[in-house]
C-alpha cells in the first residue's frame, strides 16, 4: 500500500511554519494514542506510527526540503530511514521514549529478549612475504565466549532444569502503569529478576555461574589464499563469540599483515627485484642469474644496458586472488661502479677514455657538463 502524503496525513498545507506543525502533531498524537481508543488500539496504534514518521520528517528542516523534491524516495531513493526507537520525544514535552511505547503495543521488547547472534571478533595475523604469495594455513589463538560444556548452555547445574520466573511468570517482562500526557498509560519494562529470559536458576552451572557461557582460548585454523596483501580481511563463519540464548555465534575477521622482503617489492600483482650488474656486463652483455619467488633462473643482460633498464618475466608475479593467473615479475638493472680499482685497472680505463675519445684535448673544445648548465640558467 502507497505511503500517503506526509502533508495529507498531518493536515497541513506544504507552506505551513513549524509551531502549526508541532502543534498540529500533538494534538493529533492525543486523539490517536491506543490509550485513548481502548475498542480499537491496533488501528490506533497504526494510525500513530503514521503522524510520527509525517511528524519526524518534517519537523527537520533539512529532511522536509528532501521531502519537498523528492518525496518519499528521498534523496537517494531509500526513503528517509525512520527509527521509531531513535525519535526524540523532548521537544513535544513528552517524559517517555517511543521504544517503551513500541514495545508495548507491537512487541518490540519480546523480540529483544529472544535469540541473539554472538559478537564477531578481530585479530590480526602476520605473514612473511612468501606465505602471502603462495598461500599458507595458520593456527591462531582466539580468546571468546563459548556455549558452556557442562550445562549445554542452559546455565543449570547437570540434573537441574531452569524454572519459570515468578516476578514475570515466564514472560521476561513487567507492567508499570504510568502518567503521561496522553492520560494513563501502561509500559513494559524487562524484568529484573530474570534479566528478561523468562527463567530462574536455582542450582546455576558451577562453571558458567549460570550464564551458559564461558571465556575460553581456542585453537583456530586459518587457511590463508595465495595472494592476499596487508589490509585483506578473511573471514570465518561461526567462529567467533557464541550467541545468546541459543542464536548463533558470530564470525572471525582475520587482517593480514605481511612483513617486507630484503629483495622482493610488491606493485599489486607484479613484483619489482633490483639486480646489480658490473660495468663491463652491461657494457658488453651478459646472462646473469636472478632469483624469483619460484627459485632461481637465468636472465640475459643486452649490450649496452643501461642503469634503470627494466627486464619483465611474465607470469612469474604475486597470483591473482580469484585465479586468474600470475602477474609478472620485472627487474630493474642497477649498474654499479667499482670503488677500488687496482693501477692495473685504472691504466685500461684511461685507455678507454682515449680510445673513446674522453681525451683531455677533446673536453678543452667542448664545455663541459656543469658549464652548459650554468649557461641554460644565464
């Protein structure tokens, strides 16, 4: 059924200031209030669910003007998100919240009280670089709640069973009546003495001291996928803290942090290793051996290469988590210069400058390096 207009179900009209709004709410919210239609509260209690949510809307001034283009859509087409247990009721003057008077009348507090999943858990794991690459499987220690053993999570010694309560007779709740400025109402509030369940122990489990839970240290086994890098997060269904009156647990998120490599870097799926190659190896060319993150192999150094060359290996990369392949893995040339040479080795180096034209007579016409700088700044 279509959502009438907001403007409609409070009756005003779309220039109306926002005093006429809010009294126009109150007085609406007395006439509507299941208190004051004992013969028909469901259609009451509905009827006010209605010029609450109008109410939410356009008392703010922002959401109203969102209203007013878009309608009920909103903005990004979700509508506006109303929370009937989140409306602030101390503007109207009201000494009560609107989750007391849901729970009330459409059940809001029994259902708090029934099956809850368990809290899910953090913890982070670190792997070399090669577990990162190629996979692997951990054990991790995960301190969490768990259902207790020994009662099977009733909370009642062995040989015992929980009993009604008898505050609430079973029901997990007790009535209050109160005033209010709709007249006399009744509400709901959950009951002390059994915490809302609904049962007394007794003769509670001598281990969980009646909780039906424990704190224990478990044991888990993390299977780690081929490719995962710092920041992915896995996650582990069922492993986390167990729920409350028999929901289920919740999970496990494991963060992986992966140390840095001493000859590895990791560019996404494609891996950088730096090779340092001697002056004469590039100069004339060479087959040098390289390491991969498969073992070693053999690359070929091309004559006259120079520092900073970039030499790819395809398919020999990180793997890609879905499958799909390798990345590749690139090498980039370092050329180092020898820092001690013998006279021997200087004597041929000074010949072949000259056989390569670096004489001193040569440099005498031409200016040099720094000296063309200075005249590109003048």
């Amino acid at each position: 059924m279509a959502k009438r207009d907001y403007y409609e179900v409070l009756g005003v009209s779309r220039d109306a200031p926002q005093e006429e709004i809010k009294k126009v709410y109150r007085r609406l919210a007395r006439k509507y209030h299941p208190d004051a239609n004992p013969e028909n509260k469901e259609a009451a209690a509905e009827k006010f669910r209605e010029i609450t949510e109008a109410y939410a809307v356009l008392s703010d001034p922002e959401k109203r003007a969102q209203y007013d283009r878009f309608g009920h859509a909103g903005p990004e087409g979700q509508g506006f998100g109303f929370d009937f247990s989140r409306f602030d009721w101390g503007d109207l003057g009201f000494d009560f919240g609107f989750g007391d008077l849901f729970d009330a009348f459409f059940g809001g507090g029994r259902r708090r009280h029934g099956p809850q999943r368990g809290a899910d858990l953090e913890m982070e794991v670190e792997l070399s670089f090669r577990e990162a690459v190629f996979g692997t499987e951990k054990e991790v220690s995960v301190p969490r709640i768990e259902r207790c053993e020994r009662c099977g999570g009733s909370g009642a010694a062995p040989g015992s069973s929980p009993e009604r309560c008898r505050a609430c007779n079973g029901t997990g709740q007790l009535s209050f009546s109160r005033s209010t400025p709709f007249g006399q109402f009744i509400q709901t509030r959950t009951c002390d003495h059994c915490g809302g369940t609904g049962r007394y122990i007794p003769n509670p489990c001598y281990d969980c001291r009646g909780t039906g839970n424990v704190q224990r240290v478990r044991k888990v086994k993390v299977k780690v996928p081929a490719g995962v890098d710092t920041g992915n997060r896995l996650r582990l269904r069922g492993e986390g803290e167990a729920g409350v009156r028999g929901g289920p647990a919740g999970d496990l998120y494991v963060y992986i942090r992966v140390r840095p490599d001493p000859v590895f870097q990791r560019d996404g799926e494609n891996v950088i290793c730096e090779v340092p190659v001697s002056f004469t190896q590039a100069a004339l060319g060479a087959e040098i051996e390289v390491p991969t993150l498969d073992g070693t192999t053999r690359i070929k150094v091309h004559e006259g290469t120079q520092s900073g060359t970039i030499l790819r290996l395809r398919g020999k990369g990180i793997p890609n988590l879905r499958g799909h392949g390798r990345g590749d893995l690139h090498y980039r040339i370092k050329v180092v210069t020898p820092t001690k040479l013998s006279e021997k080795q200087k004597e041929l180096l000074r010949e072949f400058a000259r056989l390569s034209g670096e004489d001193t007579a040569k440099q005498e016409k031409e200016k040099g390096f720094f000296e063309k700088v200075k005249d590109a700044f003048m």
